[in-house]
C-alpha cells in the first residue's frame, strides 16, 4: 500500500512541475495593425494623388509583429502581406501573463519570396542582437521603411486588443528633373542626385526613439541617391519625378549630377544642405534647360524654401566616382 501511495504522490508532483514550467495559460490578444500612418505624412507631396499607397507591379507590403517577452526574447511573431498600405492587419496571439514589446516593421518586398528585399530583418529571435539591414538597392518609394514599438501588458483572464499606427522611419525626397532631353546631343548618359553623407545604422533609445549615425564620403566618392537616363524615355516625356526614401540625420549635402558615358558624375549645382528629419517630405527640382534648381521642405519645421539658378554649366568635366547605393543598418536592442 506505502508502495502506491508514493507512486502517486510522485506523479501529482511530476504533473505539478509540468504545469508550471510549459502549461503556463496564455490568453488571446488582437492586434489591429495600421500601415496606412507610415505614408500619410508624405501625401502632400505626390504628383498623382494615393500612389504612395500602392506598388510597382510584382511587389507587395510586407508587414511584420514581433512580440517580446519582458527577458527581450521573441514570444511570437506574425507576418502578413498586402497589396497597398490602406489596410489593416488583424492578428491573434495567444500570450502567456506577462509584460511584452510589439515591434512592427512594414517594408515592400517582391511577390517572389526572397527575391527582392530593400531591407532585411536579422538575428531577430532575441531584442538585444535585432537588426534591419538595408539590401542596398535603389528603389524609390518602394524603400520606404515603417517601424513601431508598443508596450503593453497580459493580465489574468483579460481579453485584450493592442492598436498600433506605424510611423516613417525616416524622411522622403521628392525629385523632379525638366527638360530632361535638352543636352541629348552632348551625349549626356544619365542626371544624378548625389549625397556626400549618409545614414548607415538607427540606434534605438530606452525611450522608444532612434538616430540615425552618419557615414561621410571623402571628397571623391559620393553615394547615389538617385539617378535618372533620358535615353530610357520617349522624346515627348519632358520631364520626370521619383521618391527616394533617407534615413534622418543632420547636414546632408547634396548636388545635382551629370555623366558621360556611365564613367561617373559631375556637378550640376551646388551643395544643398538638409537636416530630414523622420516624416518630412522634401522637394528637390532642376530645369535641364536653364539648369535653375530649387528645393524646400514640404512639411515639417524648418527652412520653407531655397532657390538657387545656374550654379554650374555643361562644360565637360572629369568625371567623379560615386557608389551605387547607400547601407544601412537599424538596431533595435536599445528599446525599452
């Protein structure tokens, strides 16, 4: 009979262990994810009303939720794809008690699995080795980055929702070449958008904000920004606009750009210097013809607007070298 009695009272203890330890209740949270906020402050400058909404065909809106527990590792994680940022995603975890992190990360990605990527997400399983890398690619508006954090907490037998508007994590270059044509005949290959300073890494801070550290070119490399080829375009397209996503950082320098021959650039006009901060929309704008330029912020706070004309002319010139594209890293251990 002591024989049976210890039999059992040695599995009550054993199925006691095991409920603590991996039979923890979890309790069903909703997410309603709005991706919608991380372009809304870059509307004022599109030429054709919503398409910042949607994608260049064979792309899609990757949104993804990663949840960390209070020990900074990935509880859970969901990732869902759209065909235009008005939309909202819907998601249910089942989370145990306890305090927790929402990461949200929306970037544009190919409807090939991983055959195109403007930004990489890596190492993410624990809070403290994330990071976001930039697939060094030119992409325009599709490199637009959208990043949110939100602190939230699972309670006894509570049934909870968390919303969550994700924001731009940087600034967004609208730029807008005229006449694109005019020096056809002195066998100009492409206009360029030059930067001689770039952002590489976001680090972020215990309160949930980031900065962005820079990385300076020395006086003969510069990275492209954007570029565009004349020869790619009837004769009757006069002129051509693009977006170009930019990590936020102080005193970004700037020039317009021609090339020869695809060898390298030389300047246009001269330096632009511009602080963008995360949400802004610049514009920058040159004339071919006149070679006038101009570029002002559209939102945000600071200068309204700067005119320059004829800084530079089309003598020819020994070309610069530049770098194709920028490479940037986000990190996301500091988040508290």
């Amino acid at each position: 009979m002591k024989k049976y009695v210890f039999m059992l009272l040695a599995c009550v203890a054993l199925f006691t262990s095991c409920g603590d330890d991996d039979n923890k209740i979890s309790i069903a949270t909703d997410f309603r994810i709005n991706p919608s906020t991380v372009i809304a402050p870059f509307a004022a400058v599109e030429h054709n009303p919503g398409e910042l909404e949607t994608f260049a065909s064979g792309y899609q809106l990757r949104v993804r939720l990663l949840v960390y527990n209070s020990e900074g590792l990935l509880q859970d994680e969901d990732v869902q794809y759209f065909s235009t940022y008005s939309v909202t995603m819907s998601s249910s975890l089942f989370l145990p008690e306890g305090d927790y992190k929402a990461i949200v990360i929306t970037d544009v990605v190919s409807e090939n699995p991983g055959e195109v990527e403007y930004w990489k997400l890596s190492d993410y399983k624990r809070l403290a080795n994330t990071h976001i890398d930039d697939g060094e690619l030119i992409g325009g508006r599709q490199e637009i980055l959208g990043i949110a954090t939100k602190d939230f907490t699972v309670g006894s037998n509570s049934y909870g929702e968390v919303s969550i508007d994700v924001q731009p994590a940087g600034a967004l270059f609208f730029t807008k070449y005229e006449n694109i044509h005019e020096h056809d005949d002195i066998g100009v290959d492409f206009y360029v958008l030059i930067t001689s300073k770039i952002g590489h890494s976001y680090v972020f801070n215990s309160d949930g904000s980031f900065d962005a550290s820079a990385e300076s070119s020395n006086e003969n490399i510069a990275w492209t920004l954007d570029r565009i080829y004349p020869e790619n375009f009837e004769m009757n397209v006069g002129n051509v606009y693009n977006y170009i996503f930019v990590t936020p950082f102080n005193n970004m320098n700037m020039q317009f750009g021609f090339g020869v021959r695809d060898e390298g650039w030389a300047p246009l006009t001269d330096e632009m210097t511009v602080s963008p901060k995360m949400g802004e929309t610049w514009y920058f704008g040159i004339d071919l013809e006149t070679l006038e330029y101009d570029y002002f912020l559209v939102n945000g706070t600071g200068n309204r607007t700067v005119r320059k004309s004829g800084a530079k002319t089309m003598a020819p010139v020994s070309p610069m070298p530049m770098n194709q594209v920028q490479n940037r890293r986000i990190y996301l251990k500091d988040i508290r």
